[in-house]
C-alpha cells in the first residue's frame, strides 16, 4: 500500500495548525510577556525609588569623597573623588583575587595530590584539612585568621627583625620596596636583546638539527650569554633603588608594606578555595582510566613523570569547568574583607552609598563590577578549555 | 480544538493578564507587614538585622504604628549604656528607653518594640526604605543626613568625637603627638570624615584602618592593631568599660568635632515627626517641672501648675480642654514618664553616676543648670 501522498498546496493548512505561524506566534507572544515584564518591574522600581526619596543619578562620582582608604596601589588622598576611591576599591579587589587564584590552584593541586598519595600520614593530613576547611564558613576562618593569628604577632615595640631590612610584626610585613630609576628602560632594553640572541641561536640550532648537523652546546651558551647580559646589565645600570622601611614613632614608614588585613584576607581565600580544588583535581585524577596508569607503568615512567605527562593532562579536561566556578568564588569571597577591614571593591561602595546616601546607584556599580570581573574570568577559563579538550586528540 | 491551538491561547490569555496587572501604576503602601514577636533573642540581636518586613513607606506612620501594635526601632545593640543586650536579654541603654518612651506614648505599652540592630553603614537606608519607624541609634545631626535620611529630632545627647590611646603603649596629649600614628575607626560615620578632615587642617598625617562593625573595631585597638581609636567620647567612654584594664586607656582632652546626638524619624512624614519629637521634649520638660516616675500620678491628682496640668493631660479648671493635636492619647505624657521616668531619670539611670560610665551632664543639662536642653512650652 502506498503511503498517502503529502499536502500540496492544493490543501492549505488554515494558520492555528500551520506549524510555521504557531512557531513565529509563540516567539512573538513570549517577547510581549517577557517586554510586559521588564516595563512593570522598571516602572514599579522608579516608582517605588521616587516615593522613598532615594534618587537615582550618578552625579556623586565627582565629588569629592571625603574618606581614607587605609591601603590603595595608586596614590590617593581623602580630597579625591568619589569615582577614584571605586577604581582604587576595585585595584584592591582585583589584586587580592588574582594573587589568590595563583596561590589557591598551586595549595590546591598540591592538597589533591596529597589525598591520592600512597603514604597514609599524607594522606590523612590533607583529608583533614580538607574536610575541616569546607566544612566551616569562611567569614568564621577569616577572623580566626586574623585575630588569633596576624594580630598576634609582636607589636611594633617587639617587632621580629630580619636581615636585609624585613620586618615583621602585627602591623605587617615591611620588606625594602623597590623603585625603578631612571635607568630602568635601558636596563630593559639589554635584556630583550639577549633574549633575542636566545630566540635566534635556539632557531639556529633547530635548524642546524634538521638538516643533520647538530652543532651541541649552542642552546646552553646562548642561556649564559642571556644571564651574563643579565646581570653585567644590572650591576653597570643599577636600574632599581630600594626603598628600606625605617621604624618612625608609631609605624614603619616606607618600603613595601603588607598589612595583616591584606595577609590575612589572601591567607583565608587561599586555604579555603584551596581546599576545593584539591577536590576537584582530586575528582580529575581519578577519572582518568586506569588502563593509561598500567600503560604509563609499563613503559617505565616513574611516578612523577606519569603524574606530568599521563594523568594529568588528560586530567585537566575534567578539572578546568569547575576549577572555573571555584575561581569565580574566590573572586567574589573577596568582599568578605569588609569584615576584617581590608578596603575592597565593596567595602569602598558601602562606605560610598552611606555617605552620598545613593546606596542603590552605588550598589549597582559594585554589583555590575563584579558582574564584570566573572565574566571576564571564565571568559579567560572557557577559551584555556577549549585548547585543553583539543589536545586530547 | 487541536493540540498545538492549546498553548497558544493559554499564552495569550497569559499576557492579557500581565499586561492589565503592569498597567497599574505603583501605589502608595500602606499594607502593614506580620510584626514579629517583641521579645528579642540575643542571636537576633547581636548580628546586624536582616530586612525581615519589607520597608514601607507612608505618610501616615503614626496610624500604621498603631495598627501593628509594635514599635520597629533601629538600634546600635552593641553600645553599653546606650543600646545592649544585659544578661537577661533585655535591650538596654539610653537610646533602648528613648525607644520605649515613644511605645509608651504611641502604644501605651513601653515593651510594645521590635529592637533592630543596625550597623553605621546599614542605618541610612533603613531609614531610607521605611525599614524601621525610628531610628535612635546615637547618630550624629548633619546637614546631609538631614536631607537625605530623616528628620532628626531634638538632640538627646550633646557629644563631641574624641580619641583614645592606650597609655602605656602610646604618651599622647595632644592630637600632634599622634603624628605617623594608626587610628582605627568604623566606616559610614561623621567620624571617619571627621578625621581626615580635622588631621588634614592640622597638617599632620596619620594611618586610619577602617571597619564596618563596632566590634572588629574595637578588638583590633586592643590588640594592638592601632595605636589610638575615635568615635563619640560616650562611646569610648562606654566600650572602655569592657576592656581588659580600663584603667590603662585615655581619652585625650581634645574634641575633633561637634556630634549632637538624637532620634531620626523618616522623611516626608510630618505628623510622625512631630510624635517623636515631643516625646523627647515631653522627657525634658517633665525634668523642668519636677515631674519623676514616682510622683507623676500625684501631680497629676494633685498639682494646681496648669503647666504641670496641661503637660499631663489633665484638665485645667477655668479652661477649655487642650487638644495637643498630636493624635495621642491627652494623657500620653504620664504614660511615658511612668514607663522610663523624665530625662534625668533615663540619663542617671543607664550613664550616671550609678552605672560604669559616670560620665558628666555637662551639656546635657537644663538651660536653667547651663546645659543646652530646652523644651517648648507645652500648649
């Protein structure tokens, strides 16, 4: 039997059953709801804005703030503007944050390693940590950390002295800063070109190998010629002056300083976040086949060289995603700061809404800003992914 | 009716829907919200308060007090002497019976308020979204509050900023001495900008670490982390008293600043305004007239003062009964003065001599003893 043939247009289908007019009117009923919606909620929320009196402009960027931040890497004083103090909230945010996603991953690959480890002692070391970091709230860890830790090193009359003018005590860890003179450039110039002549005589030897007449020793003296460039370099230009921190009445003054909030701010993100990428890179070794472990063995790798070349790339494309999402936690944990008075991006927008009595602008500011950084980061993380899961084959 | 027709008509009879509900323009909120219990936990107390009800605002707060039954106040909660926990959880202090004052006059019930704790950077949007109905949280009267917060009752505790230092780690006299110094304060106060603004005209320079709670704050000078703090001189003088040695820490004499203390009542509610304000009034001009908790219900029977009569709502004999205007019960005045005493009564009882504190009317006296407390008459 044959099966009946297909409408043609002969037979119309009316417009309420014709597939196509259902899809697109769906569409367009979806995007009418969806732009009700919006209008409602915006209307109700400048509303609702006007009838409290709270205002909505951001004309209080130009004023001038009127309040000190206790540490900022650019210089700023209480007569600058209220859009000076954000950026440098945000410098503070952003430096904590990237210092410590490094650290984090670095504790963090170690403590994975470490639960897998053949050695019981080990082993049950990093279980423990890890069990007992995730399993507190952070805000609580930061003011252990604080209070019973960086606080209670010796006062500024006991400071502990080390040599080369490092100084530690509970107002920070003071270490000689350096300043970049005038000669700095030149300085700099000398080593792009000795790492011009690595680039060149490493292309030399490459080339030399192919054709088949290796010329041995030319990648390792093109190294010392870099480093003598390097160093000749450093001591005839003296391109860096250091800035040694010297005992005032109260405080130190000058040098590099690292007060006990930022300390204690990078100290508990990093042992908590640090706790769950041991997990996660933990999760990811194991879900490597067993098969390439055998295999590995076979060959006679040693174990670190497995760990380095077999299991661990291949382990990556099962750690990346969430090493991401807990990155973008560390990011945003870093607002706890408020907390401990480490002057972050949120803290500076606090103290901005209560003094301009804005808080709503303010807080969207500061919630777009963050907004801004995650994205910015898994952005950076999704495109290291796809390069990760392209390798495998 | 086919099954793909279906889902189409139930949208569409979705949007009409919607679009009726988003064509009413935002209206005025007078709903009142469940009043959570009076009783206050310490757990609730101690941490900064949770936007529990959500704010309203109304031009009609005295009604909408009434019918709710509760007084939702904003308060410090960590200040001893002004608004604290005791050991029976009861929320103390200066503040915490100026709050009670305004329940016994508006209520008639002194224990009919829900005490909020709110840190300084929380308070101004409180106020702002209509959160609490009152905010008597030792906050300092300026112009930029004035506008954009509330309006500030009249002041119930003239203060000025001052600093402390430690004194055997720090020999300080003067505000010079604390050149290179590190000073700890909490953010979103006067006195935070007080600070920069009082070290930069002295031209001396100074290191402020800034906290958002009163505790951190506090912890961290007497650890060490800071050699001095500042904050309203009742303030140090009352966080002192829970310090390790008290003895060991000094206020130095110098005053950075004025900070006039008082109740703030939100904005764009005058008859409310005028509730608080006159409650704080009625406290002092009950001091005036000799008025106490004790002897107010005798006066009231026995007192020929037509001030004395007039002030406590009792008729005045040759007269027309006076209407105060302020929608209260004519004998609110003895409900308050019975529940916390006039103002000497509240200060003596909570910063006087009798308490750690012992700090000093000195401003906070009658005009008649040279202070700066004036009530207007009464009629």
């Amino acid at each position: 039997m044959t099966p009946e043939p297909r409408s043609t247009s002969a037979t119309t289908v009316p417009p309420w059953r014709d597939v196509r007019v259902l899809r697109i009117a769906a569409q367009v009923v979806v995007i009418v709801v969806f732009g009700v919606l919006v209008v409602f909620i915006a209307r109700n929320f400048l509303g609702a804005m006007e009838e409290r009196g709270l205002g909505f402009g951001f004309s209080f960027l130009g004023r001038s703030a009127g309040f000190d931040i206790s540490e900022s890497p650019i210089p700023y004083t209480p007569a600058d503007t209220y859009s000076t103090a954000f950026i440098v909230g945000l410098l503070n945010t952003l430096f904590v944050s990237l210092v410590g996603i490094i650290l984090a991953t670095i504790l963090g690959v170690i403590v994975g390693v470490a639960r897998l480890s053949p050695n019981w002692l080990v082993r049950r070391i990093a279980s423990g940590y890890v069990e007992l970091i995730r399993n507190t709230p952070l805000l609580v860890q930061l003011f252990i950390i604080y209070f019973a830790v960086f606080l209670q090193l010796p006062s500024v009359a006991q400071t502990l002295t080390f040599p080369g003018s490092i100084f530690v005590n509970q107002r920070g860890l003071f270490l000689p800063g350096p300043q970049l003179n005038a000669s700095f450039p030149i300085w700099l110039g000398l080593v792009a070109v000795g790492i011009g002549v690595l680039v060149a005589a490493r292309i030399y030897a490459r080339r030399r190998e192919d054709a088949g007449r290796p010329q041995p020793g030319l990648r390792s003296i093109a190294w010392i010629v870099l480093a003598g460039i390097v160093v000749i370099g450093w001591v005839i230009t003296a391109p860096v002056v250091f800035d040694l921190p010297v005992r005032q009445q109260f405080n130190f003054a000058g040098g590099l300083a690292l007060s006990p909030e930022f300390s204690a701010l990078l100290a508990g993100l990093v042992l908590y976040t640090a706790a769950f990428i041991g997990e996660v890179v933990r999760g990811g070794i194991q879900a490597v086949r067993r098969g390439q472990l055998e295999a590995a063995r076979a060959l006679g790798l040693s174990e670190g060289d497995t760990l380095r070349l077999v299991v661990f790339p291949q382990a990556l494309r099962i750690i990346v995603p969430p090493l991401t999402s807990q990155y973008l936690n560390l990011a945003k944990n870093s607002s706890l700061a408020i907390a401990i008075g480490y002057p972050d991006l949120f803290k500076v927008g606090q103290t901005m809404a209560n003094q301009t009595g804005q808080p709503v602008p303010v807080i969207m500011m500061v919630m777009a800003t963050y907004l801004a950084i995650s994205l910015f980061t898994s952005a950076l993380m999704n495109l290291y992914n796809r390069r990760v899961q392209v390798l495998e084959r | 009716m086919t099954r793909s027709g279906m889902p189409v008509i139930a949208m569409i009879i979705l949007a009409l829907v919607v679009t009726a509900c988003g064509d009413t323009p935002p209206a005025t909120d007078t709903d009142t919200s469940e009043a959570p219990a009076a009783s206050v936990d310490a757990a609730e107390s101690t941490a900064p308060a949770e936007s529990a009800a959500p704010g309203e605002t109304t031009d009609n707060r005295l009604a909408l007090v009434q019918e709710r039954g509760e007084l939702i106040c904003g308060v410090n909660g960590s200040l001893p002497g002004f608004s604290f926990l005791d050991d029976q959880g009861q929320n103390t202090g200066f503040d915490a019976d100026f709050c009670r004052a305004l329940a016994a006059a508006v209520l008639g019930d002194p224990e009919a308020v829900d005490f909020r704790a709110l840190s300084a950077d929380q308070r101004g949007p409180a106020l702002q979204t209509g959160e609490v109905d009152v905010l008597i949280r030792n906050t300092t009267w300026t112009v930029g509050r004035d506008t954009a917060w509330g309006l500030f009752a009249p002041t119930t505790f003239y203060d000025g900023q001052a600093i402390m230092v430690d004194s055997t780690a720090v020999d300080a006299t003067t505000l010079e001495d604390l050149a290179g110094a590190t000073i700890c304060v909490q953010s979103g106060t006067t006195t935070e900008l007080n600070l920069a603004d009082t070290f930069s005209s002295l031209g001396v320079d100074i290191e402020t670490q800034v906290f958002a709670d009163i505790d951190p704050t506090y912890a961290a000078y007497e650890e060490g982390r800071c050699d001095a703090v500042t904050s309203d001189r009742s303030q140090l003088v009352a966080r002192r008293t829970a310090f390790a040695n008290p003895d060991d820490h000094v206020i130095l004499e110098a005053v950075l600043s004025k900070e006039p203390l008082g109740p703030v009542a939100p904005l764009g509610d005058h008859e409310w305004f005028n509730v608080v304000k006159w409650v704080v009034f009625a406290t002092i001009e009950a001091e005036e007239l000799g008025i106490t908790s004790e002897n107010v219900q005798d006066m009231a029977e026995t007192s020929v003062n037509p001030v004395v009569l007039r002030l406590l709502g009792q008729p005045v004999p040759d007269t027309d009964p006076f209407d105060s205007g302020l929608g209260l019960e004519p004998d609110w005045v003895i409900d308050v003065i019975s529940a916390v005493g006039n103002y000497a009564e509240i200060y003596d009882r909570n910063l006087g001599p009798g308490t750690p504190f012992d700090l000093e009317r000195g401003l906070n006296s009658l005009w008649t003893d040279g202070g700066l407390l004036y009530a207007p008459p009464y009629r």
